[in-house]
C-alpha cells in the first residue's frame, strides 16, 4: 500500500512543485530588472570609491610625500624649485602598476591628490596606461638642470 | 483551401488573367502553402524574440534591447540574416544525402501538420475529417528527421542526442495520442472543426472544464507530452547543452540549422493550438456568442506562453526520468482517462 501512497504523492508532488517554482518566476517576471545600460548609461560610482586619481596641480607643493608613501612605486613626480615658486613638471602615474591602495592621498599635506570615480582608463598599449597629470611645460635649459625626479 | 479553390477563378477573371480550369485548384494549395510558409517563419521569428524577451525578465535582465529601437523587436530578423548568410558546413565523414535530407525532414513533419490546423472556422487549409489524427501522423516524421540528423552527422553528440530524442519521442508519442481520445469519445469526431464546434457557448462549455475533468487532466497530458516531443525544456535531453554540445544538430549551421529552430518554435505553435482547439474550445469565446480567430490565437499565445515560463522555471530532467514520467505517469493515468470518458459515453 506504501508503494502506492508514494507514487501518488509523488504524482502530486512532481505537479505541486512545478507550479510553485512557476509562482516564483512569475514573480520575478514582474520584478524590475537589475541590468545596468553600461556604455549607454554610465553607473555612478559610490562616494568614496577608489578609481583613477584626481590631481589638483595648484595646490601641489612638490613634497614627493605620496610617491614615498606608495608601496608599489607607480608614482614619478618632477618639480622645479626657483624660489617660492614651485613648477610641477611631471606627474606621472602608472595604472599597471597602481593597485588603487589610497595610501598616497593620505600623507599628503596640501590635499592636492585624491582617488577619483573614474575608471574607464584601458588603452592598447603599456605606454596608454601612465598618465601623465601635470600640464606640460617648457622648461628652460637651466630649469632643465635644476629639475629634480623623484625616480621610480 | 476548397472555398478559396471556389472563389479563385472569379478573382482571376476579375484580374484579366486567363488561366486553365485545371490549374487553378494546383494555385490554390500554392497560395495555401505559401501562406502557411509565411505564416510559419513569421511566428518563429517572433517567437524566439519573444521567448529571448522573456528569458530575460524571468531573470531580472532586460533581453535583446539594441537591434530596431527600444525592445530589440528587429533581433530576430538580424539573427535571421546571420543565419541566412553563414557558411553551410557539410562535416567531411558526414553522410551527405542523408544529412541534407534530416532538416527537410523535420521542417516537412510541422509543415504538414498545419494543413489541418484550426485557427477559424473559415481560416484553415482543409478540414480533413481525421484532422487530429492525421496531425499527429505527420508530426511523427519529425523523429525521423531528427534520427538522420543524428546518424547522418558522424558524430557521437549528434547520435546520443538522436538517440535520446527517438526514445523520448516514442514514448510520448502514446500519452499525446490517448490524451486526445476522451475528446474523440465526447465530440463523436476526428475532425478538428467539429470537435470545436462541439465546443460552442462560453468558456463552461470547454472540454477542459468538463466535469468530471477526464479531459482536464488529459488536456494536462497532452500539453506535458507535447512538450516533450517538441523537446522543449524540461525534456530538452535531445539537445541538452551542457552534455551533448547541441544534440543532434551539432553539427549543422546556417540555414540547415535554422530549419530546426524554425521546426522547434513552429512545433510549439502547433501543439498549443491543438490544445487549445481540443480542450479550451478553439475559436469560440470565453461568454457565449463570442467567437474569431482572436480567440484562438490569444488562447495559442498563453500556452505558448506557458510554455516558455515552463522553460525557464524547471531544470533538465534525467533521461531515467523523461521515460519514468512517459510511461509510468502520464501513460496510465492518460489510460484511466479514455476509459473514464469512454463509460461515461456508454451509458
């Protein structure tokens, strides 16, 4: 009798269980799709979200505080020093390197380097990958010899 | 078809075109078969963007959005394109008659079977008087099509996937052609056109709603055996990716292989319209009086509909399992039905 009672249930179980699994895709049918448009519509990044670095070149004091203070040494700074006035010649950041750490923004006294919200830096070639944030200069030939780069 | 075959000498006449009495009965099924041509590669091209469509909210994604504006409505008419112009690949240790034969075979089956098919009192090919019968007569050499295609590949996916499509086909061959008994028994007809007009008077009329559900629960069969033999998920063993590649069409590209698509999605309009002209009273309304084309096609529509939530709702069943529920489920409770039906025509 036993043997009996388990197909039917079974039977019934088989269709029971179907139809619950329907219930929930129908469910989800209606629900509000998760995709995201990507290249369409670009996603805003959360607030403190670590992408490519946002340099704020006026404030720069030419410390070499950040590019110490990286531990991957991605960072290559050339300043100018005439005086008081500071020329930041270089500011070079390898994203092959960089692993997006935050520790340079933190020892930074002008608060001149932050992580940004970019994140679409992909290029073709290694060389696409280092960018270069200071605006570039001309510099004179007895700037060029007092010029200091801090080396990777 | 006759009343076309009727009507069309008048209209050619009218058109200033002279053509022998003797051909115009041979442009009639022309006209006829084109149209169900047309109307079969239409609705397939529409079915799988519906179904993509679907597949996708079902998981919380949007499905195609980018080909011809916002709902990617045009997707189907580019993968159709693709498909048009691929490369037609014959394997070299293939068997090439045989392997350009099965697709043929199989879009053959689906292509007759609509010669039959109900979607309006005036709207159908032909009223045969064994319509059901000779429906599911011909949609069997959609199996052998199915097994070329697997032999003829050379190839131990192809044949696996043949194999297990021949096995399932087979067996659900026997609960599909006895779940359409108890309607025969009632209706007192094989023809499709009778069997929906026995139907008439509002939707309590339904075979369906019948009591005592003889035919509700073999308009369940007939629906669960029609999706096996049109090896949709969950009995889509035949062509299970994840195991055999693509089953018996692994081998196929192009246009050979989109007869089979073609075949698998104007299958699953057949199977849903057959059910709905069998058990959901065809082209009649749901209140009394009511009845059209719509109807039957909006009827066709939700079960193909189902079909596809089926689809995306259950996962893959074994093949222990496929032939478990064929004939020691369906087969004997499909059994019970007939005879339930068949005593209460006795009377």
């Amino acid at each position: 009798m036993t043997a009996v009672r388990t197909y039917f249930s079974d039977v019934f179980m088989g269709l029971w269980t179907a139809l619950v699994g329907m219930s929930i895709t129908l469910r989800y049918l209606f629900s509000k799709p998760v995709t995201e448009m990507y290249p369409d519509v670009k996603p805003r990044t959360p607030t403190r979200y670590r992408g490519i670095h946002v340099f704020e070149e006026e404030k720069c004091i030419g410390c070499y505080v950040c590019a110490k203070a990286c531990p991957v040494d991605c960072i290559e700074i050339g300043v100018v020093r005439k005086g008081k006035e500071i020329k930041i010649t270089k500011f070079d950041i390898d994203y092959q390197k960089c692993m997006f750490c935050d520790l340079c923004c933190e020892p930074c006294p002008a608060h001149c380097i932050h992580m940004g919200p970019e994140f679409e830096k992909a290029s073709f070639t290694r060389k696409g990958t280092i960018l270069q944030f200071a605006t570039p200069k001309t510099l004179t030939e007895e700037e060029k010899k007092v010029e200091k780069v801090a080396r990777k | 078809m006759s009343e076309l075959a009727a009507v069309l000498p008048g209209v050619l006449e009218k058109a200033g075109w002279s053509v022998p009495g003797g051909l115009v009965p041979v442009l009639a099924m022309f006209i006829c078969a084109s149209i169900v041509a047309a109307a079969m590669g239409l609705s397939a091209a529409v079915l799988v963007w519906a179904e993509r469509k679907l597949a996708g909210h079902f998981q919380c994604r949007l499905g195609p959005v980018y080909v011809g504006g916002k709902f990617g409505w045009l997707q189907s008419i580019a993968d159709g394109i693709k498909l048009l112009l691929k490369e037609d690949i014959i394997p070299a240790d293939a068997d090439r008659p045989l392997f350009r034969l099965a697709p043929y075979l199989v879009v053959l089956g689906v292509f007759l079977a609509f010669i039959a098919f109900p979607v309006s009192e005036k709207l159908m090919v032909a009223d045969l008087n064994i319509g059901i019968f000779f429906i599911l007569a011909v949609l069997t050499l959609e199996v052998f099509g199915v097994i070329l295609a697997g032999w003829a590949s050379n190839n131990k996916w192809a044949l696996l996937g043949a194999m297990r499509a021949a096995a399932q086909m087979v067996s659900y061959e026997i609960p599909m052609g006895l779940a359409i008994l108890p309607v025969v028994v009632e209706a007192q007809s094989l023809s499709l056109k009778s069997i929906v007009a026995a139907q008439s008077g509002g939707m309590l009329r339904w075979y369906v709603f019948q009591p005592p559900f003889f035919m509700g629960v073999s308009f369940l069969i007939f629906f669960l055996a029609g999706l096996a033999s049109l090896k949709r998920a969950p009995f889509d063993l035949p062509e299970a990716e994840s195991e055999l590649t693509a089953g018996f069409h692994t081998e196929y590209s192009g246009m050979r292989f989109s007869f089979f698509f073609m075949a698998e999605y104007a299958g699953m309009i057949l199977v849903s319209g057959l059910a709905a002209a069998l058990y959901l009273g065809g082209w009649h309304g749901i209140l009394p009086g009511q009845s059209g084309a719509m109807w039957f096609l909006l009827k066709t529509a939700f079960l193909v509909f189902v079909m596809i939530w089926l689809r995306w709702t259950l996962p893959r069943l074994r093949i222990d399992q496929v032939v478990y529920v064929g004939w020691k489920v369906l087969t004997p409770f499909v059994l019970a039905c007939v005879l339930g039906q068949a005593l209460m025509a006795y009377k």
